[in-house]
C-alpha cells in the first residue's frame, strides 16, 4: 500500500496542472494533449463499457493540414490516455465537430458542420472505420448529439428557420425533424454550445440553448420533445437575463432535468447558471448562480452532478449532490500561467472516475480525474483501528470479516459509517462504548445497509463518538 500511495503522489506531483479545492477533490489521474502542430480544439467527449474515450473537436494548421482551413477531427485513446487512433474530415472551407456520442455495440457518432454551414454527421465503428457520413441538412450547423437505448440518434443544431432536432436511425435514415423558431445560438459569445439529452426508457427527449435578443443578447431556454414524433411538449424561458444560454442538460432516473448555463456579468465575466427542474413541467425545483463561471459541460453519476468550464480564465470543475450542495470544487491553472483555460466536455467512466476535455491557451487537453472521497475527517482524534483479512484486504465471499477497534473518552456510542470511493454513504451501524479503560470491538461483516455484499474497493470509514472522530480505510477484494 505504502508503494502505490508514493506512485500516485508521484503521478499527483507530476501534473500539469495545480489547483486549489475544497474537501473532497478529485485528483488527477492523468493528462494528454495532441501535441502535433497546429492548432486543436477538443469540444466533446464520451466513453465506452470497457473505458475507451472518444473526442472529436477541431484542427487548424496541423500537419498534413490540406490548405489552411479548419478540419473536423474525431480521435479514439486508452483508459491510460494514449492516443488508439485519429481521423479527419476536410472540406475546402470549414469544418468541425461539436458532439460525439457511442451506441450499445460501441460504434462512434460525431456531428458538427462542414463547408462552414452543412450540418455533418458520421458513424464509425470502434477501430475508426466509416460506416456512413450524412451531410443533407444545409445551412446547419449541429451542436450537440445524443443517442437511446435502442440506438435512434437525435441531434441537435441551428439551422437558418432557428434550431432543429433531427432524428435518425442508427444505419443514417433520417426519420423526422422539428424546428424551433424562437431558439438559435447567441451569436456574440464565441461559445456555441447546445445540449440534448434523451431519459433512460428513452420516450421524451430534453433541450437546451439560448432564445437571441437581439445581436448581443439571448435568453436560457430549454424545452421537452416526444421521442417517437418530436412533438413538443413544452417550450420554455427559463431565464431572462439579456446574455444567458444553456450549454448542458443531463435528466436523472426521475425524468427530472439538470441545466448548466451562463448569465452576463461584468465586462467580459459572467455568472454561472445552474438549476434543477421538473421534467414533468420545467417547473423550478432549484436554482444557484456563482459569479465570473462560464459553464459548458454537465454529466451525471450516482447521485453527483458534475459540471465544467471556466472560471476567471481558469479551467473550473465542480462536483453537487443532485440537491445542488457543492461537494468539490477544483480550479486550474496551466503550468502556473494566466491563460484561456475552460472545460467544454465532461463524463464518467463506470467507476466514478471523470474525464474533462477543453482547452489551455491554443492546446487541447483530455484529462482524467479520481473518484472523490468527501468525508470530511474531523480533527482525527481518538482510538480506531480496523484489523482483519489477509494481504491488507478483507474477502467476505470466504466469510472473512473485520474488526472495528475503539476506545472512547467515556461510556457512550460510536456510530460507523461507511463511505465508497464516490463519498456515497453505504453503510451507518452503531456500537456500545464501555469508557476510556476499555477496548471495544465490532464485527463489521462487509455489507451495505441493504444487507449486500459491498463491491470489490476502498471505503473509508468513520468512527463518531465522545472523543472520537477518526477516518480510517478498508480495503474489500472479492
């Protein structure tokens, strides 16, 4: 254990990046960044079963470049960071990637533009071979993309008529499409960013953008859309400060909705927009700002809201219960300096562990973070020591257990709670504590409160109880 806690400091110590946190930080695991020439925007990311991730963003002048226009770029790298394979899309002017999303069997999908205003759309399977490329929709652009448990596509863009969402099938056919007049991209604020969503029985698909105002202007606006037809079944303003979008949306089993936005502020800052709604009728269940955050990506896991983005030039990460209380909270600097540094992407593997994508000065950057742990250790004090298993874990299926041993300052009880490497809560038990004369002990036999086996991995666990407050480790292999 002493080995692999020097290796990940090592690895800590050797990052890019320094940051300032709250408790409960993620830590970084690893960065990567294109490092051919030329200029690389990462706008997007997604991640398989087996923890490969997939990017897809823009590249201007870099080798092999054909002229000087700006190319669309879709690349494939290891759980580990390194880079698995890279492919290109040019046309003679303007191209992009805006959005990438993975079906059930692991095949890729990109949307974006090409020839500057052509919504573009490709599939490719998993070793990065093209299966097809759609490009039929004209004066588009697509900027967001996600796909349902059937494996229908939906994307979402601007089009000359407004915004549109299309469907498709996952062999390319174009199914139907709806229009919203009212909703574009603002067009004053250098971040074009839309976000769709689609719930998990995947009947309703859920939106959100800007309304413009006017040449420097637009309103939040988000709205709720049948699967089968895209009929709408509600449309609505959710904020009306002159400059503010939604640039993320995530929905929860519940069918309610998560979204991250932005909202002007002073001079070039602005206000982060973030809130929970009804899914039923975009009716408000909570709602927070925070000021000079510019918010761009938002995901969901276990019970955390995660969200991206930049925060007075920094690269910013923020981890909320789904009540909207701030768990973690990391801002970043690149190797030291004042720099244009954002987040624009962001998800998690199966395990917690979350992968941010964006840029820093003219780089880009992918970047994998730890599950966080946010227990909070209160002062360490006291006597707790948890004994028992072999080779420094505990294995239940072989009806191994572990002892808790306690000594309080007085006659009393010592609460345990037991905490995965997520900060989820999974287990609160209670003991007798004799007083300070005495050693305790209780059999902590490896389950949830639900009476599970706990999976395989780290808990922390705290000890509570008079002069008592210890946080101590377990490690469960089975």
């Amino acid at each position: 254990m002493k080995k692999i806690f020097l290796a990940a400091l090592v690895l800590f110590l050797s990052s890019i990046f320094v940051f300032t946190a709250q408790a409960g930080i993620h830590p970084v695991t690893w960065t990567t960044s294109i490092t051919e020439t030329g200029f690389f925007d990462i706008n997007a990311v997604a991640i398989d079963v087996p923890g490969n991730i997939f990017v897809t963003g823009t590249a201007v002048f870099y080798s092999g470049a054909p002229g000087t226009s700006q190319d669309t770029f879709v690349a494939k790298y290891s759980s580990a960071g390194k880079e698995v394979w890279r492919r290109y899309y040019s046309t003679t002017t303007w191209d992009g990637g805006n959005g990438v999303a993975l079906d059930s069997a692991g095949n890729v999908y990109v949307t974006g533009y090409a020839n500057t205003t052509s919504l573009w759309m490709r599939k490719y399977d998993t070793n990065g071979n093209i299966l097809w490329t759609d490009t039929t929709r004209v004066s588009s652009k697509g900027f967001g993309i996600c796909i349902d448990k059937t494996d229908n596509i939906y994307t979402i863009g601007t089009t000359s008529g407004g915004a549109f969402i299309d469907k498709y099938t996952s062999a390319g056919a174009f199914t139907r499409g709806t229009t919203i007049s009212t909703v574009g991209v603002p067009s004053y604020s250098g971040v074009q960013k839309m976000g769709i969503a689609v719930d998990t029985a995947g009947t309703y698909i859920y939106a959100t953008a800007g309304i413009p105002t006017g040449f420097t202007g637009s309103n939040l606006w988000s709205g709720k859309f049948d699967a089968t037809n895209l009929s709408i079944i509600w449309n609505k303003t959710l904020s009306v400060d002159n400059g503010s979008f939604g640039s993320g949306i995530a929905v929860d089993s519940a069918g309610d909705l998560y979204i991250a936005g932005y909202a002007p502020g002073v001079g070039s800052d602005g206000n982060l927009l973030l809130g929970k709604y009804s899914g039923s009728d975009c009716s408000q269940i909570w709602k927070k700002n925070q000021a000079k955050i510019l918010a761009q990506g938002i995901t969901l896991f276990n019970g955390h809201l995660l969200i991206t983005g930049t925060q007075d030039g920094f690269l910013w990460l923020n981890d909320c219960d789904t009540a909207g209380t701030t768990l973690a909270e990391q801002i970043y600097t690149y190797k030291g300096k004042v720099a244009s540094d954002s987040g624009y992407g962001i998800t998690t593997d199966s395990t917690g562990n979350i992968l941010v994508v964006g840029q820093v000065d003219y780089y880009s950057f992918l970047e994998k973070f730890g599950a966080d742990i946010t227990v909070t250790q209160a002062g360490n004090s006291g006597y707790f020591k948890i004994v028992g298993g072999k080779d420094g874990y505990v294995n239940p299926s072989k009806s191994e257990t572990s002892n808790f041993l306690y000594k309080a300052t007085e006659a009393g009880t010592i609460t345990f709670k037991v905490y995965n490497s997520r900060g989820n809560l999974c287990r609160t038990v209670s003991s007798i504590a004799t007083g300070p004369l005495q050693v305790d002990s209780f059999v902590f036999d490896c389950r949830n409160d639900a009476g599970e086996f706990l999976a395989s991995g780290i808990y922390m666990v705290k000890a509570e109880g008079p002069g008592v407050a210890i946080v101590k480790k377990i490690a469960i292999l089975k």
